[in-house]
C-alpha cells in the first residue's frame, strides 16, 4: 500500500528527520527512524504501530522527556524542544498512569493541581463537567473506577484548556463501558476544536474516533492520511477452508493477493467470489465460509505491519 500525506498544511505537531537511538551492552538499538510526523490542526489524530515500534518514545520527544538523536519537531510552528516553555501552556498530556491522592476527592485533587497552574474553583468544576464528573467529583479518588480515574486524569489536563491534548493509550486496562466512556470523551473533545494525538492499540476504537491516522513500524513511517482514504482501497474476500496452506498456494497461483488472518484469509480483489470458489474447487480443496471482506483499519494495518510481524499473528498486547 502507498503512503499517503496527512491533508492539509496547517498542522499542530511536525516532525522531519526524526531519530532516536538508545546504546546498550547489545550495541545502538535505533526506536525511531527518520520518522516524518504531521498532525493537522483540529479533530483526532491517531498514532498506530506494534508494540516497540516508537510511538511512545516518539510522544516522550515531542515533551521534552527524551532527547531526539537527529531530526527537528514542531509544535505550533515552533521549534522544540527549545521552545517547548513557550508553547506548553497549550498542551496537555496523559502518557501515565495518573498519580493523584486516593484519600482525596476528584474535587480536591484537581483543585491542587489548579493551585499551581494559576486556575480557580471554576475551573475546576469546567474540567469535571467536560468529562462527565460533575456528580462525581466530592467522591474519594480510591473509590473511583478505572474510567473515572482516567477521566480525571483528562479532566486535569482540560484545566489549563489545551489546544492540544496528547494521550498515549488512555483505553488501556479498561473494560468495555470504560472505554465507550473514554472514546465519546476523546469524540467530544476534537468536536470542540481541541486537537487529540491518541496513541492506541484498539484499532476498532481508532476507526470509530480518529478522522486521520498515522501508522509507523519499527520506528518508521507507514502510512498517514485519513482513515476513510486509507480504508478505501481495501476489501475482498474473507474465506475459511480447513487447509489453509494449500488454498493460499491455490489462490496465489491463480495471482490473487491472499494475506493470513485470525481463522482464514483475506482475498483482496475486485474479482468475484465465483472465482475462488472455482480456483479453490479445481484444487480439491473446499469452502466452510466465503464472506464478504469488511473494510476496516485493523486490515491495513496488519498489511503494512506484516515484514515488522515476520508472518505471525499479533495479540492485543502487540499493539502498544
């Protein structure tokens, strides 16, 4: 698949160039690769790749946590991390777990952390009424759910109004109403005119949130562009057969393009399901299921990811 650019030229994060090596007893190990990154100005941007692949070592970058090797990076057109004084009023960022009093309420904790940044009550009670934690916020952080922790985690960064907010798997460990919360949470705020980087490894949830995506392997780029382009160009067939190896022998020589999935194959092309059938069936080898293909990130990402899997299938962890 081709890379394509992130549309249009105005952009909130810019990187070129950007390299990080780290030395160790094995020798330089390289976690980012010349690595050019463009996040457009507004909506949510996702930051895709398998677990090691630099997406986290990249963010701590961006923040002044980890010195780049070589390359330059941008943040509201300045230059960083030289200028990340000027600009981090305007950013917010989640990329640990949030350290907060348990004895304390949501309430009192953010009003802390208010303290030190120059804010009031008010804006206190803003921040837990943009995460919904309005009717929760005199409750004691240690009686809080692992949603509502994370909520609060977003609702101190809300607290200085970021026109960026940079949050690095803010899904991760939660259960299925925890993330619905943290997703409609991440949809309301790029709504609102806030830029969100989501960093994550749900790639469903990246569909469902992100209007543009950038997927990086091995510490360099893959794709980028918006998700309803890059999704466009895939498709096909999904078909389940006892033998897998043989039918994607079968489908290859008939010059069908055939990559490996949970419990079958995927088949990309505009042909019709009538001829795998007939190639499958000229071979002795006989359907259980033939399927349409839904079109979706999770397959473009395992097409661009397959030289960095060597062929195996990822688990959820592989995604970080």
């Amino acid at each position: 698949m081709a890379t394509s650019t992130t549309p249009g030229s105005a952009t909130v994060i810019r990187t070129r160039g950007l390299r990080k090596e780290f030395s160790g007893r094995g020798g330089r190990r390289i976690a980012v690769q010349d690595l050019d990154l463009d996040v457009p100005v507004g909506g949510v941007h996702g930051f895709l790749g398998p677990n090691g692949s630099g997406k986290t070592t990249t963010i701590r970058m961006l923040l002044g946590l980890a010195a780049p090797t070589a390359g330059t990076m941008h943040l509201f057109d300045q230059e960083v991390p030289a200028s990340l004084p000027e600009v981090m009023d305007r950013v917010g960022a989640v990329v640990e777990s949030p350290k907060f009093s348990p004895t304390f309420t949501g309430r009192q904790n953010l009003r802390l952390l208010a303290g030190s940044v120059g804010k009031g009550r008010g804006d206190v009670d803003e921040a837990l009424a943009k995460v919904g934690l309005a009717e929760r916020g005199d409750d004691r952080f240690g009686g809080y759910s692992l949603g509502m922790k994370q909520r609060l985690a977003i609702a101190a960064t809300l607290l200085k109004r970021p026109q960026l907010l940079i949050l690095d798997e803010p899904t991760n460990g939660l259960d299925p109403a925890g993330i619905r919360e943290i997703r409609d949470l991440i949809k309301e705020l790029g709504a609102t005119g806030v830029t969100v980087l989501l960093s994550s490894h749900i790639l469903a949830e990246v569909q469902q949130v992100c209007d543009s995506v950038t997927i990086i392997g091995n510490g360099r780029l893959l794709a980028a562009g918006r998700v309803d382009e890059l999704v466009a160009g895939t498709g096909g067939h999904h078909v389940v057969v006892e033998d897998r190896d043989g039918a994607r022998r079968l489908l290859e020589a008939a010059e069908l393009a055939v990559s490996t999935t949970a419990d079958g194959l995927l088949v990309e092309t505009a042909r019709p399901a009538s001829d795998i059938t007939r190639v499958l069936a000229e071979g002795g080898i006989w359907l259980s299921q033939l399927s349409p293909a839904r079109a979706d990130l999770e397959s473009v990402f395992l097409e661009l990811t397959a030289d960095e899997r060597m062929g195996a299938m990822p688990r959820p962890e592989d995604f970080r």
